[in-house]
C-alpha cells in the first residue's frame, strides 16, 4: 500500500473504532438473533436480511423492523438476547488480528475510543474478555443520537480530550463514515463487514481499506 497517513498530513493523536463490522466480525448478533427467534417461535430472519437490513441500527430498532411478529414480546425477546449475547462472548470472537492491530496503537501512544451502536455494558463484555486495549467507550445508551449523527464521536472526543480533526474514525457501514465526515474526523472505511468500496466512499470515506490489518501499514 502506498498511501500512509503521513503522506495525507495526518498524525492521528486517537483512532476511534466502530466495533461490530470492524473489530468483531457480525456472527455473533446474527447467531443469537436467530436463536432467540427460534426460542419465541416466530419467524427466523435469514443471515442475508439481517446482513442487508439490520447492521448499523441498534438491537432496539433492529427487531420490530426485521421481526415485526415481536411485537407483543419485544422486551422479553431483547432479554433473552442480551443474557444469551453476554454469556456467549467467549465464542464471540475478534477478527484475529484486531487485538494485535490495537496493542500497536497503543505503543505508538495514540489514544484509542470505541464508538458502537450497542449498548455500552454488552460492548465492555466483549472488549474486557478479549483484553482488546481502550481508552474510552462510547454505546448506544450514552447518547442522544446514534450514528450516523456524530454526537458519539464528539463525545469520545471530549472524553479523551482530542479534537475530531486530529482523530482518524474506522468502520465498515456508510452511517460510520457519515458520521466521521460530520465531526470532522479522517474516515477510514474497512470493507471487511458490512459496506463495499463504492457504498463507503459515496458515505465520505477518506479511504477505503479491505480490514484493520492495514492500519499497521498506514501507521508505519
């Protein structure tokens, strides 16, 4: 890769991380959310809609839009997910690199923020567990608006007392590179989860890589 961070002018003093998509792969939400619509006996999404239609919106608004059949169940069928969620985090994995790709952030003595749709206790359970390194964490219910407003990475920002203009925000759905560009901080669009080159960059990616591993090379 020839590009580098420093040929854009960009000497990043935090990198913000979206999280399903990016650090972790969406397995895990996709796994539970058809187990616990098999345990309510209503329709099981398939892995393509939930892929299509789910990814970027918070566990709330994903189930009466996919699974409108809840309706009368919603807070018992978003119960059940979460304990079942938690409990199974040791088979929730990190994309393999992601952990390696984070400590060499950390050595560089970048700061680290977490900003995710998921609410931030289940996101604490995951990033704690797999000793993914963090500064500060930013969930769905620390907010007012999620993604693709850029209130979180604001308040990521200001609790890591950066400003967005020296931060680089990596995801992998168009709502994270909108909400990078809004803030003002340098979009990096990873296609390894949910968007494509062509979706990220028409969202305002500043660039487009295929995964976290070419974070490593940017940051030499």
């Amino acid at each position: 890769m020839s590009t580098t961070i420093n040929q854009i002018n960009m000497r990043p003093k935090a990198i913000l991380f979206d999280l399903d998509g990016t650090i972790l792969p969406f397995d895990g939400i996709i796994k539970h959310l058809q187990l616990t619509s098999k345990h309510f006996c209503v329709r099981v999404p398939t892995k393509k809609e939930l892929l299509e239609r789910a990814m970027g919106y918070s566990l709330k608004e994903i189930i009466p839009k996919i699974i409108p059949e809840t309706k009368d169940i919603i807070d018992e069928f978003r119960k059940y997910y979460k304990r079942n969620y938690n409990a199974d985090v040791k088979n929730i994995k990190p994309f393999s690199y992601a952990r390696d790709v984070m400590v060499l952030v950390k050595r560089k003595k970048i700061k680290i923020g977490i900003v995710t749709t998921k609410r931030n206790h289940q996101s604490r359970v995951t990033l704690k567990y797999y000793k993914l390194p963090f500064d500060v964490l930013v969930g769905f219910d620390n907010v007012k608006k999620r993604k693709p407003d850029p209130e979180p990475i604001f308040k990521a920002c200001k609790k890591l007392r950066v400003l967005p203009k020296d931060c680089i925000f990596v995801g992998d759905h168009p709502f994270d590179m909108q909400a990078a560009k809004a803030a003002g901080c340098f979009a990096l669009g990873v296609t390894v989860g949910f968007g494509n080159k062509k979706t990220l960059k028409k969202a305002g990616a500043d660039l487009v890589v295929k995964d976290l591993r070419s974070l490593k090379k940017l940051l030499q």
